[in-house]
C-alpha cells in the first residue's frame, strides 16, 4: 500500500500528527517518509528544465554532504510538541 497525505504547514499540529500516529499504528511494518515543501509565489517565473536539473543536483550533493535533518519518531514527537508549545 502506498498513500500520500499532503497537508499545509498551518494545518499540522499536535492534535492532527496524534490522529496520524493512531491511523500508523495498523501499519506495523510500513515505512513513513515525511517531506517538507515550501510553495512558490504565484509571482515567481515557472523554472526551465536545466534550473531544475540544477536545483535536484545541488539537493543530491547537499544530501551526500549530510545537510538533512532525520527524525526517530520519539524525536520528532518531541521536536512537534516543543514547536506546539511556543
């Protein structure tokens, strides 16, 4: 089974990421991957294809370069509640 749940920024709280971990709970074996995308401006001029080959290599190299961020679960609960509490 393969789901996409897309949500803005300004929906994702504390009680929405407890109602997630109820309904992930069935999914004993699954993997969870949980992306962040910033939305462009209207205004902003569409990117031509080698701007995009440009940005996904830097985003390739930056990820080989180890600039992400990984959460365990109990680590990401935490960095939400800790968010939620400012």
């Amino acid at each position: 089974m393969n789901a996409l749940i897309k949500i803005s920024a300004k929906e994702f709280n504390a009680e929405l990421f407890k109602n997630l971990q109820e309904i992930f709970k069935r999914f004993q074996n699954a993997e969870l991957t949980i992306s962040l995308h910033e939305k462009r401006r209207t205004t902003e001029v569409s990117e031509d294809k080698s701007e995009y080959e440009k940005r996904l290599l830097n985003s390739v190299k930056e990820m080989e370069e180890g600039k992400y961020v990984e959460f365990t679960m109990d680590s990401l609960k935490k960095y939400v509640d800790d968010l939620v509490k400012q």
